[in-house]
C-alpha cells in the first residue's frame, strides 16, 4: 500500500481483517505498532507533565470514573479496542486512556502558565471546502503536536459484513481522530474547535469515540446520526463528504447535544479551529483568526489553488502549512468526489508530492 510522509518517515499500514471483536483488533494494532506506542508515551510532555499527575491527584477520580463509566457503556467494543491495544503494545493502559481523552481531560485541569506554555498546543488543522459544477473538493492540513511527528500509522480494517474503513491513526488512539473514510463512499475530515471553559460539560463522550464511530457509517445521515447521539465534553468540528450523492457537510458540536451543519455549497469554505455557523462562547485563537483572514485573502478557484492555500508560509507567526517548534502538518489530504479518490500528500502540498491515492468509491458487495 502507500504511505504518508512525516519528516521522512514513512507512515506504515496494518490491514487487520474481520477480527472477532474489539480487542482483538487492538491487540493486533498495539502489538504491530508497539514501538511507535512505546515511543509516544516516552516523548509527549502533555502526557508526562499534565494528565499523568492529574489522574494520579485526588480531584481527579470523580471525572475519570463518570468519564470512562460512560464511554465504555455506549461503546464497549471501542473501549476492548483501547484495552487490546494496551495488552498488544505493553503500555500501561492508564496511558492509553488518557492520551485517548487527553481533551476531555485537559479541559478540567487547573492551569499553571507557566508549565504549560511550552507543550499544551492545541490542535491546529486547516481545511478547505467547495462544490461546484466542475469541483467538489474536501482539502484538509493534519497539524499536531510535535509529539505525534513519527508517531502515526493507517488502519485498514475488514469488517466481517465485508465492508472495510481506513483511518490515519496516532500511535496508541482509536482510528481516527484525524481523517478516514469507508467502503460506503464516506469520509470525513476533523479539526479541534476551543469553548469557553462554561460551556463544557465532565463526563461525556470522548471525541475519539464517536470519529471511531463515524469510520463505520453507512451515510452521510447515518453519520450525522451518530454525530447527534453523542453527549460530549468539548466541542468538535466534522467535515462530512459523501461521493455516492456529492456532498459536504461542515457539522460544528458543543456539550448538551448542541450542533449546526452548514451544507458547502459554490462558495469555497474555510475552516481552521474556531466555531463558525454554532453560536457558542470559545476561545479567541490568535492562529485560527489568522489563517482565516490570510485563507480569506487567497485564490481558492482550483484544485492547484486550494493545495497553494494549504501550503502557505508567507506569516511567519501563524502559517497555514506548519513546521514547528511546537506544531507541525504532520500531512495533507485531498478528497475528490468527482475521481473519488483520497489522496495524502507528503510535505507542502504546493510541491503535490502525492504519496497514495485510495479509491473511496462505494464497494458493491455480491
């Protein structure tokens, strides 16, 4: 299969295929993948500094016991994922847990400037939406932490019905809390969006559940169901792409059930980590603010134009395309819904260095 490029390391693919239940696939996941697992654990300050001692602190128990309680109820077979990729990679599975719900947790420890400032960076994704007569693209820029550099595999899974997903994974979470699409002709595109410390809620369902859940949607409606059924924590924005009806769907969510779905349309869409149609309280990001007005100012009127947007590095405080000291696109994914095919691109996707192209055409199974 192909690969996707981080800093010169190639991102590996496992195909797991029909396994008889969750923590089989991610015994099958933690034992191919245990270096990188081992490596992430070691390497991320967020995870050594923050979540560690908090879930060791006392003030920590109530919130980690109504958080795990709930999601493993509504998605045992997910959390058998977490529970086998922790047997099959040797990490302890605290670690895996909190790395898992590292928003859902991080959202509720108190916060010392001083500590942080160097290591909590928040998830900066960027993704350009348009659908036209002649265009219906979905582009979307991977940044994280450079923790997660090297730190990513993809997951191919059979599914005993025959139908298949593929994620981009980081090391020892559920595929996907990044992009993926399935066997039905759905993919979707993820960015992090910040609320107000008043409007989240403790306890709810983790972000990297119901993306898991997401990778085995039928529609784009079974999607936005799924989406709906969730009671989460913090906020999340889905971008949604159906090939079989040519579709994209911008879903922003918050705590208490709170969601808007902006249908794109001819008007080329930009969306970095902020809210933008779900009236909500959220944090002002001086990064997000600025790759929306630079994205703004930019052509976006082809394909060409919308992976030069993506590759963007004229400000040199918050570019569109990453490279560090704290953040990094890690890559760059195209989804055409008139060649459906989803395409990743290793280094600036101006250079269109594309590293593997998967057919997301809708599998008819006998």
């Amino acid at each position: 299969m192909g690969s996707c490029s981080v800093n010169r390391k190639k991102v590996e693919m496992l195909e797991v295929g029909a396994c008889k239940d969750g923590y089989e696939m991610g015994l099958l996941i933690g034992q191919r993948f245990s270096h990188l697992i081992r490596s992430r654990v070691a390497t991320d300050l967020i995870l050594r500094n923050q979540l560690r001692p908090f879930a060791h602190s006392p003030q920590s128990q109530s919130l980690l016991k109504l958080l795990f309680h709930n999601n493993k109820t509504k998605f045992p077979s997910y959390w058998d994922e977490l529970l086998g990729t922790a047997s099959g990679s040797g990490v302890p599975l605290l670690d895996i847990l909190l790395i898992n719900f590292r928003k859902e947790i991080l959202a509720f420890i108190p916060k010392d400037g001083a500590k942080c400032a160097n290591e909590d960076t928040p998830d900066d994704c960027s993704d350009v939406l348009v659908v036209t007569d002649s265009m219906a693209i979905a582009a979307h820029n991977e940044d994280a932490n450079v923790a997660l550099v090297g730190h990513t595999y993809l997951i191919k899974e059979i599914l005993p019905n025959g139908h298949f997903f593929v994620g981009f994974t980081y090391a020892g979470e559920l595929p996907s809390c990044a992009f993926g699409f399935n066997s039905h002709g759905l993919a979707f595109t993820l960015d992090s969006v910040p609320p107000a410390e008043d409007e989240i809620v403790a306890g709810g369902i983790g972000r990297n559940f119901i993306s898991r859940d997401l990778l085995e949607s039928t529609s784009l409606d079974d999607a936005m169901n799924r989406i709906r059924s969730s009671e989460v924590s913090v906020g999340h924005s889905y971008n949604l792409i159906e090939t079989s009806t040519r579709r994209i769907f911008n879903v922003e969510t918050a705590s208490r059930k709170r969601i808007s779905a902006y249908e794109v349309g001819e008007t080329p869409f930009f969306h970095a980590n902020m809210y933008l149609h779900l009236p909500i309280n959220q944090v002002q990001d001086e990064n997000s603010i600025s790759r929306q007005k630079r994205a703004a100012i930019l052509t976006k009127k082809s394909k060409g134009d919308i992976l030069s947007l993506l590759g963007d590095m004229d400000d040199k405080t918050y570019p569109i395309y990453m490279t560090g000291p704290l953040l990094h696109t890690l890559c760059t994914v195209v989804i055409d819904l008139d060649e459906q095919t989803l395409s990743i691109i290793e280094g600036n996707p101006k250079d269109r260095d594309f590293s593997h192209v998967f057919s997301i055409s809708p599998l008819k199974l006998p």
